[in-house]
C-alpha cells in the first residue's frame, strides 16, 4: 500500500518538501489577491488607518508631556514600530486562526485538512494570508528607522540579524499566545471569546513596562508574555541595558509560548470530533 | 486509473476466499454531548455541572471489502454512515474496534494514509474555493507528488469520462454543483488512490448530474479496479453501481450482503401490473388467481395491481394462470424498489427505538 521509495525522506527532506508546497501556495495566493485589486487597496488602507491611528495617540500624549517614566517620545515611538513588525509576520498568516471555530470546526472544512498529506497546521495557517500586512511592518520599520536616527542608533548587520531574530521570536509569542486560544475550539465549539480581550492587551504591551506597576509587569512578563513581542526586545536597540538583558531571553520565551502551543494543537486535533452525523 | 491497471492486476489475483482490502472490526464511536439546562440560571449551572451524556453513533460495526469492490453503505440520517466514513478516512478516531485499510490503520500516521485513498463529500468541495480548477489539480499533483506522466494520463481520463476540460480556467466557486461534483471525483483520484470514499456524492445533483456521476464511478470501477465505498440517500445510486450493500440503523449494520438476497430477505412483494381488454372488478381477477398466493388491490377497469412474493409463487406461474384465465393486453412485473426494502427494515418490529 505504501510506496516507501518516495516517503523515506526522513523528517527534514519532508518539512522541506511541504515547505515548497506552502511557498506555492503563496505564489497562488497573492496570484488571486491581485486579481480583486479593489478589496487589496481597502484592506491596506485599513491597515493603515490603525495604525496611524495608533501613532496620533502617541503623538497627542507626547504633546501634554515631554517624557513618560523617564522614556523619551524616540524611544516610544521607537518601540512602538518594533512592535509592528512581528505584529505584521503573525497578522501575515493569521487569518485562518481568527475564524478557526466557524470556518474550520463550526463549518467543518478541518475535515480537509486531515486529509491532505500536510502538517494541519502549516496547512490552516498557511493557506490564507493577510497581505496587507506587509504595510503594518513596512509602517513600522519605517517608525523604527526614523526614532533610531534621532537616537544616533546605528544599523549595522549586527543590529539587522537582531531585529530579524528578535521579531521572528516575538511573532512566535504572538503565534503561540494566538494559537493556543484557538485550540481551545477542538474542545469547546463556542465562538473564541477569549480572543478579542486577549488582542486588546497587545496595546498595553506596545509601552515600556515601567509605566504600570509591579502585578502588570509581572502579568505581561510571565501570563500573557506581551512584554516580549515589543517592549524587551526593542530595549536591546535603544540601549536601555537594564532592560536590553531581559532581550536575550526573547527567542526561548517565544520558542516556549509556541512550542507549548503547538501541544495543544495536536492534543486538540486528536479530539476533533468533526460535525454532522 | 490509466497506466495503473498492469500493477494493480497482479495485486489483485486474491488468493481463494479473498483477502480483505479493508477490515473493520467492533468499530465503535461515541459523542459525549452536554444537554443544555434552559435559562439564565441554567447556563450557569451547565457551567458548573455539565449534564453530560454519550451518544453512541456507531456501535460495534464489522465488515470486510476486498478489492475491487463497490459496497454501497446506505441508513437514514443519524444512523452513523458518516460517522463510519470519517473513521475510515481517518478524520475521526474511534472509540473502540479496529480498523485497516491495505495494512494501514488510518488515524494512525494521517499524512502516509492520506496518500493512498481518495475522499469525496458531496456536502462540501475538497478544492480551493478561489482557485481555477486547472491550478487546484497542480496543487494536488505537488501535495501527492503525482508523476508528470501519470498526472497526463489522469488528467487525460478525466476529460474524457467528466469533460472536465469545459471549466478548467474557471474558479471552483463559479462551477455548478455537477460541474463541482466532476472536479472533485476527478481530485479524489488525481493521485491514484487504491480506495475511494464517497460520502453522498450525487446530493443535489439533478437526474443528469446523477447519471453523469454513476456512469463515471461505474468506468472506474471497471478500469481502474479501485476499492470504492459509497454512502448515499439515493437508492438509485446503489441500484445502478453496487452488488453489496450494507444497512446501517442506530449505528449498527442490519444487513450486508448481495443487494438480490436483500430483496428475498426482506419479502417485499413483487408488483405485476396488469391491463385488461374488458373492463372487469378486481375481485373477478382474485377469483382467476384463487389457487395462488396472490392479493388484487382493489380496482374496478382496465388496469389492476397484484402482488406477491417470490418465496411464495413464481412469477411465471401467476402471469400463465392469468392469461388462461382471461383476456390480457398487456403485462408489466415490478421488482421492489429498494428504498421499500430499506423502508421495511425500518420498521422491521423488535429493533430497540429510541
């Protein structure tokens, strides 16, 4: 029944294989995303929207003040766009997440997905994308390169295999955090109510810390570990080294958060129960 | 399908007695669902306390297919055909009992099992929603590493026996239901599965589209020899493609077995309708057939109805008596229809209800 000669490729010939499929997918993705040029532009001007948005808040604060705890409106503004980018890598993928319960459970199209001979994973996140979200971390380079100069911040290679490392990492917080939310759906098929305030608490991680008292910082370092998709990680660039050392941890927690994830998924795919009769 | 009949031959010079392609054994799934107290304090209560209670959709099902069959697996809703079709594809995992399939246990090692059977569900498309048909059948050649040779002559296939060539460019949410229904056969067996499931495949379809299906399941069948298991509400589609059916009811199988020794099992009557030249009452007619095991619907005319049953007497008698006994113009026998059959084993008393 099995054609071995073509399976045994072990597990890292086979990841690299699906990785090319999903890279095809994207290929045909954005193939057919361009096609409705018109639902492309509002999605990247929605895109935009909130996160200027977002800017003028920050703007208006550092109008009434001149600094916040100590951090300057640069470094602010410079955390801030850090944030951006790992924000931009999961929103990328995550579409499939926010409407897991009704597209995948509710309406039953997990089915698929086990039939296919791909991760069911990579499968759910990578067969929809969210391209628009390349404004958000185009936005927020842009943010970063523009604080990091008025901070005399150099952006050697060192600094730029660091922000690709540490925003990979975040994104993996971000993911993790996300995912393992969704997961929740195998068990109970009610609508994921736990998402929208999780997805608020994004904001409050997107300040320094120091601002809010010791149970927040506790909370968002060690809970809800948002302090590390913008706050730790950006310290290492603006040299605050108090905080720059808490950065070297960003990938283990990362790997943590979305390793842990990636345990309740399979659990939760194990108890899938499917719909109908 | 095409190219593969020469291997395929060889696996399938079964040795006396048949080897078994698939194998179930106390197949057993159950629901543990949450019976929903009314109110608000209700809710809260469920929150606490969840009055949980377990369905049992399939119970201690058994059977074996050999290759190259085509079992048609019929029930009402809700008696766990579709429930048994998940097991079998490996979307669901059982509670109890056994399953393989070519050696294989399919909610073990998903991603290896996947690539050895095809899967139809008539509810919902197996394709790319947004994707032309002729860009979702290179995804799935890349998914299962379909030769380029062998995806030719596949694709070859398709378009003669579906015609799928008419709406290759055309994305699969533009397609009609029949034409969908063509794409996603032809997907199911793009990568040469040696066993097929079809759960519901003509469901909407109308009387073309239907035909279209079964005249392709039938080419294939004969072809290609693959193993296919069929859930359907439409006896039709059982009538015209399957030898063997098995009867699912409350999760349990109740027949399986030649679709001719349901027939006789059953004893649904068999239906000979009869035009006269002179008008005539019924009863005159039960008067002709006085020494045969047959019952006259009342009728009064031209036209009557008998019925009997096969066990009983045999056609050939009833229709001579007939003749010899007065004048007839013309002569039709019904077989009973199979959805009577099913019907009559419904309400076959001494099943447990619910």
């Amino acid at each position: 029944m099995s054609d071995a000669s073509t399976r045994d490729r072990g597990f890292f010939g086979e990841t690299i294989r699906q990785g090319r499929i999903f890279v095809w997918y994207f290929a045909q993705f954005v193939k057919m995303r361009l096609a409705y040029r018109t639902d492309f532009v509002i999605d990247a001007l929605a895109v935009m929207f909130s996160a200027l948005v977002q800017l003028a808040v920050l703007l208006t604060l550092f109008n009434k003040v001149e600094a916040l705890k100590g951090w300057s409106f640069e470094q602010v503004l410079f955390i801030y766009g850090f944030s951006l980018v790992p924000l931009g890598l999961f929103n990328l993928c995550a579409v499939n997440l926010y409407r897991f319960a009704d597209a995948f459970i509710i309406e039953g199209r997990f089915d698929r997905v086990l039939l296919r001979p791909l991760n069911t994973l990579a499968q759910v996140l990578l067969e929809s994308f969210n391209i628009s979200a390349f404004n958000e971390m185009g936005l927020g380079l842009a943010l970063m390169i523009y604080a990091g100069r008025k901070l005399s911040l150099s952006w050697g290679i060192e600094e730029i295999l660091a922000l690709m490392v540490l925003a990979i990492s975040s994104s993996l917080v971000y993911s993790g955090v996300f995912l393992a939310i969704t997961s929740v759906s195998f068990w109970q098929e009610d609508r994921m109510g736990l998402a929208p305030p999780v997805y608020n608490v994004i904001r409050f991680s997107r300040y320094p810390i120091t601002i809010f008292g010791a149970p927040v910082r506790f909370f968002l370092t060690f809970v809800l570990p948002f302090a590390w998709v913008a706050f730790y990680p950006a310290t290492w660039f603006i040299g605050s080294p108090e905080f720059a050392r808490w950065a070297y941890f960003t990938p283990l927690v990362g790997g943590i958060v979305f390793g842990g994830a990636v345990l309740i998924w399979s659990r939760g795919v194990r108890n899938y129960s499917s719909t109908g009769s | 399908m095409t190219g593969s009949n020469s291997e395929r031959s060889g696996e399938r010079n079964d040795p006396p007695g048949g080897e078994s392609l698939i194998r179930v054994r106390g197949l057993t799934r159950d629901y543990r669902l949450i019976k929903k107290r009314e109110g608000v304090a209700g809710g809260l209560i469920d929150l606490v306390r969840p009055r949980k209670h377990t369905l049992r959709a399939v119970d201690d099902v058994s059977f074996d297919i050999a290759p190259g069959e085509m079992v048609g697996y019929i029930g009402a809703n809700g008696a766990g055909k579709s429930t048994t079709i998940k097991m079998l594809t490996g979307i669901l995992t059982p509670t109890a009992g056994e399953v393989s399939v070519g050696g294989l246990v399919p909610w073990k090692k998903r991603q290896q099992y996947t690539r050895n059977v095809g899967v139809v569900f008539g509810q919902r498309t197996q394709l790319w929603w947004d994707l032309a048909v002729v860009e979702s059948f290179g995804l799935l050649k890349k998914i299962y590493e379909v030769p380029d040779d062998v995806f030719a002559a596949q694709m070859k296939t398709f378009n003669d026996l579906l015609s799928i060539d008419e709406f290759l460019h055309q994305p699969v949410r533009k397609l009609s239901l029949g034409q969908r229904m063509r794409c996603d056969l032809a997907a199911a067996l793009l990568h040469r599965p040696r066993v097929l499931f079809l759960d519901e495949p003509t469901i909407g379809l109308d009387v073309v589209g239907k035909e279209n299906v079964r005249e392709f399941l039938r080419e294939i069948r004969d072809r290609a020899g693959v193993t296919v298991i069929l859930t359907t509400h439409d006896l039709g589609d059982i009538e015209k493609l399957c030898r063997r059916v098995i009867i699912i009811d409350k999760g349990k199988v109740h027949f399986d077995g030649d679709l001719e020794a349901l027939r006789l099992r059953t004893g649904s009557p068999v239906r000979l309708s009869v035009e006269l030249r002179d008008p005539v009452a019924s009863a005159r007619l039960a008067e002709v057939t006085a020494q045969l095991p047959v019952r006259w619907q009342e009728a009064e005319g031209l036209q009557h109805v008998a019925e009997f049953r096969r066990q009983d007497v045999s056609g050939a008698q009833v229709i001579e008596t007939l003749v010899n006994g007065c004048k007839v113009s013309d002569l039709h026998l019904a077989e009973p229809a199979i959805d009577e059959i099913v019907a009559s084993i419904y309400r076959d008393p001494g099943k447990e209800s619910e």
